[in-house]
C-alpha cells in the first residue's frame, strides 16, 4: 500500500502542473470574487419619496448602511422598480420621512431577514429621535449609543425552529468555501483516474501479480487522492485565513475535520463516477460535468438558500457538497459547535460508504 | 512444472481458447505460436491467474493455481503483449517501484535494478523517462519490470511485436541465455517463425483457440518431410500465374509472398519445368528460384492453409 501510495507522490513531482493549476484557480476565483464585494453582497435599491428632504434622505441611508449584512444604494425610482420587474433584485425600498415602503418579489428568500432590518432600523431611529425631542440636553443620542454598548440586560434570542435560523449571507466566505470545495473535486477525480489508467495500459496486472493484495493496491490510489485533495482544500483556508484575514471564526480545527470528512466523501464518490465510467477518455469529459454539476447544485457558486426549484433542492440532498459547505458555513458564520455539525458529517460519511461500496464493486466487475 | 488441462475461455458465447492443453518441464523453453487472434494471450492470462479458465485448470507441481493463485505469482514473470510501464517515470524509478511491491528494498533493491537493466542493456539509459524511450527500448524495459523478482518461469507474450531489429536480437538473445544459461523456464509467444524456431526445444501451434501441431521443431517438420518448398522471385505481382500455379494438380500449396510465389510440392516431384512453362505463358520475370526444406512458417501454412502473417 506505501508503495503504491508514494509511487503517487513520485508521479506527482513529475508532472504537478494539473494540481498546482487547480489551488492557483482556487485562488484566483476566491481573490476575484470575494474581493469584489468584501463581506456583504446583498444591495438594496433604494429611492426617496418626492416629499423627502435630502438630508433626511442621507440620514436614513447612512443608519441603515451601519449594517454589515445589507447595502442599500440611492438611485431613481424608475430605475428601482424595473430592476424589481426584471428580477435584477429581490426588493427595492423606498424612503419616507419616518416611514417606508419595501417593493419585494413574493418568493425572495432574504425577504423577512431584509424587512426586519429596516424594520428595526426605523423604529430605533423613531424612538431616538423621540427622546431627542422631549430631553432638553440635547445629548440623547450618544447616552442611548453608550448604553448600547454597555447594556445592563443581554437578551439571547433563540430561533424556535432551530434551523431556521436568520440568513446570513456571507459573500467572502460563501466564495471561499464554494471554490475551495469545487476545486478540490477536480483534484481528486484526476488523481484517482490514475487506477483508470493503470488498468487500461496494463500496470494494474502486474500489481495484482505480485503479493499486493488487490485492496493495498485500491488503499494506496484513494489515500493518495485523498491527501492532496485535503491538503489543496487546507491550503486555500489557511490561506485566506492568515494571509487574507478572511474571518472564518475561530473553530479552525473543526473546520479541518469537516474538510476530511468532505474530502473522503468526495473520493467515494469519485471512485463510483470511475466505477461507471472506465476509459480515461470518457472521463476526461465526464469529471468536469460532475464537478460543476455538483457545485452549482449544491451551493458552492451561490449559495444554496437561494435555490427554490423542488427537484434541485431534493438532489442537492444527496450530494456531500451541499453538507460540507454548509457544515463549514455553520461553523464560520454562525459559530456552530461539533454537537450541531452531527447530522452533516453523518450523512457525507454516508454517501462516502456507500458510494465507495458501489464504486469499487463495479470496478471489479467490469474487469 | 506446468501443466494445463483442456483451457476454455468464452467471451460472450464466443470461445477465443478452446481446450487447450499443454505442459512445461522444468527448464525448458516452449514456443506458443499462432496468427492474430489465435487466442494466445488469453491463454496466458489464464495460465498467468489474470483471468479464470470458463472451465479446464492449470496447475503448478501437480496443484491447481485457479483456486489459489499464490503459488504461481511468487514463481511467475510476465513480460506483457502491451507495454505495461509508468510512462511518466524513468526506467529506474519503474524497475524500483516493480522490485518494492515484491518486497525488495535496499541494497537487495538496488542490485535487482541494476542487474535487470543490464540485463536489458540499458543501464546507462535508466534515469530517463520512459516515454522518451524509443519503441524497442521500451519493450525491454517491459522485460526487466517482470524479472525483478528473478522468477523461475517467465511467460512472455509477443515481446518484440513492432520493434527494430538490433533490439529485437538484443531480446532473443537475452532470453536464450535466460533459458540455456540461468535455467529459467520460458513460455513464449510470437507469431515470428523464425524466433521460435531459434529460441524454443518445443512447439505448440495454436489457431482459432485450439492447438493444431505440437511437438519438437524437428517433429513438427517431418509433417512436411515428404514435401519442399520452392520459392519464386518475381520482378512482380502476377495474379494470373499464382491462380495458375495453385489449380496445378501437383502442387500441395501456393502462397504469394512479398517477393514473389512460395510453392508447396511432394518431394521428388520434377514439377520446376512446368512452372518455367506457366512463367512463360504470363510473361513473368523470373528473378531466382530457390528449393528449400520446410520452415515451420511452411508447417503452418500447410496445416491452415493460411499464412501465419499477412
Ligand atoms: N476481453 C475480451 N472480450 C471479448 N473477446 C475477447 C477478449 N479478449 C480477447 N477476445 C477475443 O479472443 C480472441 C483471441 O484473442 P487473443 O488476444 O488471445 O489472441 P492472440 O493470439 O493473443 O492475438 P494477437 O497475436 O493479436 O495478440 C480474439 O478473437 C479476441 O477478439
Ligand atoms: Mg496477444
């Protein structure tokens, strides 16, 4: 199993370029996108009633932009509401002097999260504004901003539903999570396409010739694929964590687990894709439709929240990046400990099981 | 040493190796000789354990290698039809990852390598990579990845198909001195007469999945020993002579070859004046004409009516 396992590594150093350009893509992708729109990404069309003043507008928009998740960007009203219609965006907001209007599509998922924002916003805003109005010291403002900072009372809210709990979405990590996982697919379905190889020009008969048990020989080829699939994943985080500062919590370790656990699953599911498929030509074309296939489905261009079509939904379900990237999310975003990431890391060492069952039995049989 | 006992394979209903039996002793090297697809290389990745015989068995010292292939693999050396290397490495790094999945390491390892590309000839070649190699070069590293565990019997299947002809000898007289010198049992396959006739004690010939001739060269001639063969060189094709020359009631057999028209005659038979005679008729140009005792290509032609190559 060594053997075979770094005869891999010395392949490698012979030709690294095909690995090296997926981590650089990785990369790039992450640095291009993410850097585009730095943490948030959600933009909210915004336009003032005709009545409004224009520093009452600019005040308005610059209480509402202290937040990190929303952005809300002044244009014209026309312009607004056809973006509305078109689709272009979920909702569009309307400023009033001390009230306002959201212009949302029915479906749009982020629309309750959007709508208690602002809905929050204006009434502290009000509230303010009234104490400013009977106190006479006129320094209300910056008493209720201290005491805000120092409340006497932290209430915790706890969602009922549990899961669902408020979006947030992420824009940075959403991109660096996706890519990191997408990219990886492609590594370690090239790396273990090498058992293809072997058996179509004729090495793998000579591996079952000498004492090598058959499944040191299969061992060999999937702890390879495996390594430098996780090291790639491991690389682009640590990356981006230490040299990029990406905020990715501070569970970095349960980060690390839930990678090895995705990558594993990724491998199984690798070896039933070669299980299926058994010429290297085929799967030249075969692995980049899975790949993309799988991350567009499962979340990892955007994210999965926004996806509504029942039929997508439901096979997101059985693929591990769907599980991976939102056990990773749950954990950077939200904090999540490892009790709560239970049933995403169970059901991708599911998959990887099965999948890893079924892939070498037809890979046997074909022979 | 090793015995198989009527080997069948089918492959959808379509039986490439029909009944085959046939034996080796110790030390001896055995010709397994028959055109494409005659079923040779099925027949030994039967008798490699590669595959499973549809029914019949081989067996090593009277045991059966089918229900526990172990015994074999320890013994066997396959040299491939196919060039089974990692291309993307050199030789050496090939022949070292062959010697370590057999257990070698060290300085065992790496004596086995350096006596193996000796063997081979090419040890100042090692440190390239494998595919830069020329086709022959190739080829011969393909042997010594079989011989890194010094077998005791190696089955080597068409190792000089495609090759140019000082690697070819290079190979044919490495493996007679594996043969005669270091006493390895040899199984080899090819569908070149001439290697057989010079590396091989016995025979088998092989066609459409069944042995159809077996036996020492000498035997296997003295099939033919009532009968010569004349060969006719021509400045060049004539259709029309060769039909002739095969209706002739006196000739046993007619083949066209590269040069000319090979005939196939009782011996004794004073036939050369009415050949002259049909040469004539055509207008053929006849540029030599050689009587010559039969070769086993002739044995072959004769016992299939075909040649053993196109
Ligand atoms: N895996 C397979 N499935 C179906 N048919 C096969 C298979 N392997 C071989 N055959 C068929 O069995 C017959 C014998 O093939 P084999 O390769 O043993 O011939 P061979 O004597 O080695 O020929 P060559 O000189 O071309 O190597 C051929 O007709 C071939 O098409
Ligand atoms: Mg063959």
């Amino acid at each position: 199993m060594t053997s075979v396992f770094l005869l891999q590594w010395q392949r490698f150093r012979r030709a690294p370029l095909m690995v090296l350009s997926f981590l650089a893509l990785t990369i790039v992708f992450v640095m291009v996108m993410a850097g585009s729109n730095p943490g948030n990404s959600m933009t909210v069309p915004t336009y003032a009633h005709p009545a409004l003043a224009e520093q009452q507008q600019d005040e308005w928009l610059e209480q509402l932009n202290k937040s990190e998740g929303l952005q809300f960007e002044l244009v014209e009203e026309q312009e607004a509401r056809q973006a509305v219609l078109d689709g272009d965006t979920g909702m569009a907001l309307q400023l009033m002097e001390d009230d306002y209007r959201l212009l949302i599509v029915a479906d749009d998922p982020n629309r309750f999260e959007v709508e208690s924002y602002i809905n929050r916003t204006y009434a502290e805003e009000l509230r303010i504004r009234q104490l400013e109005q009977q106190s006479t010291s006129g320094e209300a403002r910056e008493r209720v901003a201290e005491m805000l900072e120092e409340p006497a009372l932290t209430v915790e809210t706890q969602s009922l539903e549990g899961e669902q709990e408020s979006f947030v979405y992420d824009g940075q990590l959403q991109m660096l999570f996706g890519m990191a996982l997408f990219f990886s697919i492609y590594t370690i379905m090239f790396s273990l396409m090498k058992i293809v190889e072997e058996k179509k020009f004729g090495t793998w008969n000579r591996l079952i010739l000498s004492p090598l048990d058959k499944w040191q020989v299969y061992m060999g080829h999937l702890l390879y694929s495996f390594t430098i699939g996780y090291v790639q994943i491991v690389l682009v985080l640590v990356l981006f964590k230490y040299l990029f500062n990406f905020d990715v919590g501070d569970q970095f370790g349960l980060l690390l687990l839930i990678t090895a656990v995705y990558t594993f699953s990724i491998v199984a599911l690798s070896m039933l894709v070669m299980g299926l498929v058994q010429s290297p030509q085929q799967l030249q074309a075969v692995v980049p439709i899975v790949a993309t296939g799988m991350a567009m489905i499962g979340g990892a261009f955007w994210p999965i929240e926004l996806v509504t079509n029942n039929m997508l939904l439901a096979i997101s379900k059985v693929l591990p990046i769907t599980y991976g990237l939102d056990a990773l999310k749950s954990v950077a975003i939200h904090g999540r400990g490892l009790t709560e990431l239970m049933e995403p890391i169970a059901v991708m060492l599911l998959i990887g099981v099965v999948c890893m069952g079924i892939g070498i039995n037809l890979m046997e049989r074909k022979r | 040493m090793l015995e198989t006992e009527e080997l069948t394979k089918v492959f959808k209903s379509k039986a490439a190796v029909d009944g085959v039996s046939l034996y080796l002793d110790k030390g001896e090297s055995v010709g397994l000789l028959g055109p494409n697809g005659a079923g040779k290389s099925t027949t030994i990745s039967m008798i490699s354990t590669l595959s499973k015989p549809t029914t019949g068995d081989v067996r090593l010292d009277g045991r059966s290698v089918v229900k526990d292939p172990g015994k074999m693999r320890k013994v066997l050396g396959v040299v491939p039809q196919e060039i089974a290397l990692y291309e993307d490495l050199s030789a050496y790094e090939n022949l070292q990852f062959f010697g370590r999945i057999y257990g070698l390491s060290g300085s065992r390892l790496e004596q086995a390598i350096q006596q193996a590309l000796e063997l081979v000839g090419l040890k100042e070649r090692q440190k390239e990579i494998v595919k830069t190699y020329s086709g022959g070069m190739q080829r011969r590293i393909n042997i010594a990845a079989a011989m890194m565990h010094e077998p005791e019997l190696i089955i080597m299947d068409e190792p000089t198909v495609g090759i140019d002809p000082q690697s070819r000898s290079h190979i044919l007289e490495m493996v007679r001195q594996l043969n005669k010198e270091k006493g390895l049992t040899v199984l080899y396959t090819s569908h070149y007469m001439e290697e057989v006739e010079r590396l091989c004690d016995r025979v088998y010939i092989m066609d459409h999945g069944t042995i159809i001739a077996s036996g020492t060269k000498d035997e296997l001639k003295s099939i033919l020993s009532g009968e010569e063969t004349i060969w006719i060189e021509l400045d060049r094709p004539y259709p029309e002579l060769f039909a002739e020359l095969a209706a002739h009631p006196e000739i046993v057999q007619a083949a066209e070859t590269e040069k000319g028209i090979k005939l196939i005659i009782p011996k004794g038979k004073r036939i050369l004046g009415s050949i002259f005679q049909s040469a004539e008729r055509h207008q053929a140009q006849i540029l030599n004409v050689n009587v010559q005792t039969p070769t086993l290509e002739d044995v072959f032609l004769h016992l299939t009516g075909r040649k053993l190559r196109d």
